[in-house]
C-alpha cells in the first residue's frame, strides 16, 4: 500500500506572512507549508487553488521555503483530482461545503480535513454545527490543536446534535474525526544566536546584568491578552530585581489602530511607570526570526476566547527561553508548569449570554463580543508576579527552564514531529476510507436546475422528444454554418464554453437530414461521455431556431 500523502487547499492569503495585520492564522499557514515542504516527505506536493495567482503564489513561496520536490498546481474547478492524493487539508473548519461538492464524485474518493483556528466567530461556529448536517463522514477530520478548543468543538456539536434531535427526531449524528494535533514550530530556526543576542541587546540598551521579557504576538486588549497583570505583575517584579539588575519588557507587535496603542501606554504609564518598555514591529521578518535572541524570559498572558492554540510560547521554548503564560486554552498543553516556565491559573466570570445575543443581533461587532467575554476573564495578577520575581531573580533557574522547553518543543512540535502525527492521521483515514461503500449524490439545496425546476416550461426536452431542421435548413452543412453565425454574434451564446464542439454538431446534425429524429437517437451519434452535453444543447439549437420540435412522445 503507497504511503499516503494528501493535496494542501492553497489560498495565499491564508499562508502570507508580509500582510500588515499580521494573524496568528496566516503563521500556522506559513509554518504549515514550511512542515510539509521539509518533512512530509512526498515526491510531489499538489495544491487546489482558486485562482491562477494562487497557483504562482503557491509555486513561489514552496520553492522559497526549500521545496525540492515537483510542485503542482490544481485548479478548484477539478475538485475529483483530489482523490489521486486520497485527502484535502483546508486550512479552517469550512468543510461542509466541500463535502456537498465531493459528494457528486463520490464521497469515499478522498478525505477531507479542517482545523481549527478561533473557534469563537459566528463563521467558526457555524461551519463546525454543520459538520452534522452536511455529508462529513468518519474518514474526515477536524484536527482541534489543543484540547481546550476540542472540548469547546465537542460542546457545540453536542448543542446542535440535541436541537436536531428535538426538531426532527434525529437519532443519528455521525460526523468527522476531532484528533488534537498541535501547531508546529521550526526548532532548528529559532536556535539562540549570539550575535543577534549582542546586537538587539546594544540597540535597546539592555546592560550586562538586564533581564528581558518578551511579549511576542498582536498587541491588542480585547482580542489577544490584556496587558493588565503582566504591567502589574512584571512592574512590581522589576520593583524588587537584585542590585544592578535592570528588568526591560519588549513588545514585539503590532497594535491594530492608534486606540490600541494609546490604551497599551496609558496602561502602562498608570501600572509601571518605571519599566522599561520597548516597542518594536514583529511584524518584520528580521524582528520575527532574531527577537527571540534578545529576551531572557517570554510571556504571554492570554485572556481571550479567540485563542485556541498559543503559537508564540512555542517558539519561545524552541528558542530556550522560560515562559509565564496564563492557565488557557492551548497553554495547558504546550507549557509544563514548574518545567518549561509558570503557568498563571485563569479565572472566567458569567453568564455571558447576554453577550452572545446582542452579538447575534449585530448590536456588537465582534470585537465586542470577544471584548466582553476578556472583560470578565481574569489573570492571577499575585501568581503573575511571584512567576517573573522566580525568573527575573535566578538566572540558573532561568537556563534550566529554557533548556527543558527547548527539549520539549523539540520532541513534541518540532514540525518533524507534527508532519510525523499528520501521517499517521491520513494512514488512519486511508483506512476507514478504504472500507466504506462507494456513494454519490447532490446537496439538497444545489440540484440540478432541470429538475428543481421541472415545472416551470411547457415541456422539458426529453430522449424520446423528436427533433427536425428548422425550414429553410436543408442539411446539417447549413444547421452548423448557421449555428456558427449566430454564436458568433454577442449575447447568443453567453456560455459557449458549455456548447459542444463544431465537429460534435456536425456529427450529431447528419442524423437529421433524412427527417425528425429523437434525442436519443441524436446524442447516440456521440461517445457517452459527449452526448450528455450534447442532448442538453440541442435546447439551444432550438432557442437560436436551428432545430425546432417534431412532436413530443409522452
């Protein structure tokens, strides 16, 4: 049995890392394509694309990441030519619409998996709750990176499985795979280098004995972590660092628009005004790859439901450095509390259903939502600065903590490691996919016009229905000389590319010249995989009266 590969869905803005508001998406994207490049393994990477451009984007940025294998390019429109690879992966959780689409191929071809990012937007939730309802099956997968967000992907399944069964006494709700495969991390990249480690150092004025904390990630306190308790706790931290020991914070960022950055120096003037805070763009490149180098100790205090995996502390432990985050989400599976650094206990107030529904109503953007819902999430702001006072305090403590997460990123999120529990998923997929009996369909609510719209004409066109020349068109010469004109002319044939060829008219055409002669009888003239499209255009030689009805057979 081959060893199974899989086709990449391939939009570039999903894998672009040089757009202005940088998302943690658009890194995992990046990273994700840098795993499979240098790890998958396969002799050949295949991508769907939408769009031409995402066929040379997609072609540019693998051989710039070091792709060494062919690289080929599929357009969207031949969604079956995923089967040659046996899985799609989609770089979010919209899987239902493709699956509606896959099922008019057969939904045992190939498999489909997703992911997750947020799970907190309406389009997040509304594409998981249609896992049920659309045609996912138990060879499809929605990889949950940590297993907080699976829980959280498990509870809205669970709701919306109890909705159906009140509404239409469903008992049966299968759906796809939820396996908790984490975000990878390029180890060998975000090795310590000394040379950056003195260079940033001197820029930012940081002295021999200095300790510096990173904040690395977007720089907002409604979408991503509420500066509050690492202000205060790293500032009272910094209030009792030993003699000669200067404690400097770097947010390596971006802030969305001038509010975010207004609120970000009011707080910390108000919180810590003795801090040393240094502000620099991560989203650079240079800022991204070197910035680790710089710091003594990462920290990421995360208070927000958007969340769902924490990239940055990753690469914080690639990079050998001790991290303090908080209790959340994806944290609770990447940083060992008292190994790799401090995680910080979290503390969620509510109800918050309020919320929900004024967001529902679009009385909130969801910059409000998830607002409120951080609003009423706490940080331990004591438990925060007894972290930072350990690490800031005790060098030794800090190498020992940063040596552990290095081994740690190293053995479980290295992308050699993820593209390895990757493998293993496509393997097991193969396999359920493997037994299943073949199947194929259409989505109830995209049929086929003809049919969904039966009753409308007088009558449809018919195998049986008899067709003639039309008067003054005496042979099939003059059908397809006159056929030819008339497509010719603007608005006529607004679809040509759906018309037979010429030599397909001319073909089926003959058939007419010793008088009427049934669909059917036409169309066989034609290979079975042409007359199809040719039976359905013989309406339109009709319409352009070419052809008109002879009599209609019922």
């Amino acid at each position: 049995m081959p060893a199974p590969t899989a086709t990449l869905f391939y939009a570039k803005d999903g894998y672009d890392t040089s757009r202005p508001r940088l998302m943690g998406r658009h890194a995992a994207g990046e990273g994700f394509l840098r795993g499979m490049v240098r790890h998958s393994g396969f002799d050949r990477l295949v991508a769907l694309v939408p769009r031409p451009a995402d066929a040379e984007a997609f072609q540019a940025q693998a051989r710039d990441l070091g792709a060494t294998m062919a690289l080929e390019a599929v357009p969207e429109a031949e969604l079956h030519r995923v089967a040659e690879t046996g899985c799609l992966m989609l770089p979010g959780p919209e899987m239902a619409g493709l699956g509606w689409r896959r099922q008019r191929t057969g939904a045992a071809r190939f498999s489909l998996v997703g992911i997750t990012h947020t799970t907190a937007s309406h389009g997040a939730m509304d594409s998981i709750a249609d896992l049920l309802t659309g045609p996912l099956q138990p060879w499809d997968a929605l990889i949950c990176t940590s297993a907080a967000v699976r829980a959280s992907v498990t509870r809205l399944l669970e709701a919306e499985a109890a909705w159906l069964a009140e509404r239409l006494g469903a008992t049966r709700f299968p759906r796809p795979a939820l396996p908790v495969i984490p975000l990878g991390v390029d180890v060998l990249a975000l090795a310590r280098d000394g040379g950056a480690r003195a260079a940033w150092r001197q820029r930012l004025g940081v002295g021999p004995a200095d300790v510096v904390v990173l904040h690395h990630g977007r720089l907002s306190f409604h979408a991503k972590a509420h500066p509050l308790p690492m202000f205060l706790g790293l500032g009272r931290a910094a209030a009792a660092a030993p003699a000669g020991a200067r404690v400097h914070l770097v947010l390596s960022g971006w802030f969305a628009d001038e509010v975010q950055r207004g609120a970000f120096q009011a707080m910390a003037q108000a919180l810590c005004p003795m801090l040393a805070i240094h502000h620099v763009d991560g989203r650079l490149p240079e800022v991204r790859r070197q910035i680790w180098s710089a710091a003594d100790v990462f920290t990421l205090l995360s208070d927000n439901i958007q969340e769902t995996f924490g990239l940055a502390p990753v690469e914080a432990m690639a990079a050998g450095l001790p991290v303090v985050t908080s209790d959340w989400d994806g944290l609770r599976d990447t940083v060992a509390h008292g190994v790799t650094g401090f995680r910080v206990k979290t503390l969620m107030g509510g109800p918050m259903g309020d919320l929900a529904a004024r967001h529902e109503a679009t009385l909130d953007s969801y910059d409000s939502y998830i607002g409120g819902a951080a609003q009423f999430t706490a940080v331990d702001v004591a438990a925060t600065e007894a972290a930072f006072r350990a690490l800031v305090a005790d060098a030794g403590l800090r190498a020992r903590m940063g040596e552990a997460g290095r081994l740690r990123a190293a053995a479980l999120f290295d992308w050699s490691a993820v593209i390895a529990q990757y493998r293993a998923l496509w393997a097991e997929l193969a396999a359920i996919r493997g037994a299943a009996a073949p199947a194929s369909g259409e989505s109830p609510r995209r049929p086929d016009p003809a049919l969904l719209f039966a009753d409308y004409p007088t009558a449809q066109l018919r195998p049986a229905t008899r067709l003639r020349l039309a008067p003054g068109i005496a042979d099939s010469t003059a059908a397809v000389t006159r056929l030819m004109a008339l497509s010719a002319i603007p608005g006529i044939a607004p679809r040509r590319e759906l018309l037979p060829g010429e030599d397909s008219f001319r073909a089926a055409l003959r058939v007419l010249e010793s008088g009427p002669a049934s669909v059917a009888d036409i169309a066989a003239t034609l290979p079975p995989g042409r007359a199809a499209r040719l039976a359905r255009a013989l309406a339109w030689l009709v319409k352009i009266d070419v052809l008109r009805v002879a009599e209609e057979v019922g």
